[in-house]
C-alpha cells in the first residue's frame, strides 16, 4: 500500500487539496500522511492569544477536524503529522523523507505574506519534491 503526502494549514485550498488526495488515495489504495508545519511566527501568535500549551493543541486540533473528519468518512487509512520550523524547508524535508505516490498541496495557504515575498510554499514542494506534485487551486 502506498502513501500520498497532504501539506494541510487548515485553509480552504488545504480541504480542496484533501479532496484530491482522497481521490488518489482510493484510485491506488493508498494512505494519507496530513502534515501540518507549525512555524515560529504560528507559535508566538498562538501562545499570545491562548491560556497554554493545552488550549494552543486544543486549536490546533480545532483548526485541523474538519480533514479528520472528512477523511474518515471516506475510510481511508491516514496520519496526522506535525512538525515545527519553516514551512517549505520542513515540508521539503518530510516530502523527501518516504517514498510518496504523490504530494498534494493547496495553491495557497494562510501565509497571504510568505506567499507573494518569500515564495510560496507550493512552488517550492514544486521544485523540490521528489515524488509527483499535485497543486489544488
């Protein structure tokens, strides 16, 4: 059984990715590994805005349950992933990590800023990844 890498934020191209993940996942009886990359600046905003490190998880866990619910509705084998640093190097890493059927991602995450200064994470898994990269809009 092979597996397909899902870079997830929790934005709305994160659940249209999970859409299309899904769909290969099925095609090819494969699981899903969602990662989620918490960045330095995530953390700090989180930590400012939180009671601790139960209620910053419990967001987290927040922001994330609509793909675990979406994905164990259509039955297919996944696991959640978070990591912690720069979201394309750690995504990157992780990507060339396994061997991956695919690696989907959304077009755009919640990083409106990274995305037109720095370059987007996408384009990045694009040039990078080893496996096929899939980029939902």
């Amino acid at each position: 059984m092979g597996k397909i890498f899902l870079a997830a934020d929790g934005s709305d191209h994160s659940r249209r990715a999970l859409t299309k993940a899904i769909q290969l996942a099925k095609a090819s009886d494969a699981s899903i590994d969602i990662v989620h990359v918490v960045s330095a600046k995530e953390s700090k905003e989180a930590a400012l805005n939180s009671t601790g490190k139960i209620d910053l998880e419990a967001k987290r866990k927040r922001m994330m349950q609509p793909l675990f619910d979406t994905i164990e509705a259509e039955g297919i084998a996944y696991e959640y992933v978070e990591l912690r640093g720069e979201p394309d190097v750690e995504l990157v890493k992780y990507a060339n990590r396994d061997p991956f059927e695919y690696v989907v991602v959304g077009s755009r995450g919640l990083n409106t800023f990274q995305e037109f200064v720095l370059g987007s994470v996408s384009h990045k898994l694009a040039k990078r990844a080893q496996a096929p990269v899939i980029i939902v809009k």
